[in-house]
C-alpha cells in the first residue's frame, strides 16, 4: 500500500482554467436579487 501523500500544483489539481468572468457573474446575480428584494419590500411592505 501507498501511503504517500498526492502532490499536484494548483492548476493540476483544479483541472482546468477559471476564467475572470465568473466574478461578474455572481456580482450582478447578486444585485439582481437586492434589487428585486428591495422592490418586493416596497411593494409588500
């Protein structure tokens, strides 16, 4: 039995890239949802 410990680099271990655009993604999803909170609060509230 093998019990060394796997060594990979980052990028070997994540298997693929992570493009920047993913942050944009999830910035403008999240004020999407502030926004329409924020309109539902007003509306209902």
């Amino acid at each position: 039995m093998n019990d060394d410990p796997v060594k990979a680099t980052k990028t070997e271990a994540r298997a693929g890239s992570t493009p920047g655009i993913v942050r944009y993604v999830l910035g403008f999803s999240l004020a999407l949802i502030i926004i329409l909170f924020a309109l539902l609060l007003l509306y209902w509230g």
